[in-house]
C-alpha cells in the first residue's frame, strides 16, 4: 500500500508553535512593564538629585546670607541645613526624599561651600 505525503503542518505543530509565541510575548510585556517602572524611579530620582545640586549652588552663590529650610517640589521634599563653619566656608547638609517602588526613599547629600 501507498501512502501519499503532503507537505504542511500537522495541527500540534501550529498549536505547540501558537503555544511558545504567546509565552514569549507574555514574557516582553511583563519584562517592559519592570523596565518601564525602574526608569520612572530613575527618573524621579535624577529630578530629586538635580533638585538638590541647585539648592546647594544657590546656597553657595549666597554664602552669608544662607539660611536652613525646607521645600516641596513635585513630589520631592527637601530639607537642608547651613552651619558657617567659619567665615570662608559653609556646612551643608540637604536631604531629598521621594517615592519609590519600595516606598519613600531619602538619599542625603553633604558639602562644603566656599564663601567669596
């Protein structure tokens, strides 16, 4: 007896073939949703860090007339501290906190300012 062969897919092949593209698919969405919630806290981060880096140039550009306080900036609370250490330089201690995924983060930043 003889067979005749055609050439095609069998229907498991098509089905195991749907099966791993659905899987894989599943796997770039939730592997981009995690890239995208890490690069909004980057973002919020960097925004946090550029907040302080222009609290203390504006500390530094008013040298004696520098004062302790506090701020709220899109989400972002600020909080810095001035102590003369004497009367050529400046202590400052600033810190930034804002959301995250883990919940609020607060990272401190800490300089001595030269008064001209």
């Amino acid at each position: 007896m003889t067979t005749a062969r055609t050439a095609g897919y069998t229907l498991i092949e098509i089905v195991v073939a749907l099966l791993l593209f659905a899987i894989g698919g599943l796997a770039l969405v939730t592997t981009s949703a995690v890239v995208g919630r890490a690069m909004n806290t980057n973002a919020v981060r960097e925004r946090a860090s550029r907040i302080a880096a222009s609290r203390l140039e504006i500390i530094g550009a008013a040298c004696h007339r520098a004062a302790s306080g506090r701020e709220t900036l899109q989400q972002i609370e600020s909080e810095w501290s001035v102590t003369a250490l004497d009367s050529a330089r400046l202590s400052v201690v600033e810190s930034v906190s804002y959301p995250s995924l883990q919940g609020r983060r607060t990272d401190l930043f800490r300089a001595v300012l030269p008064c001209r």
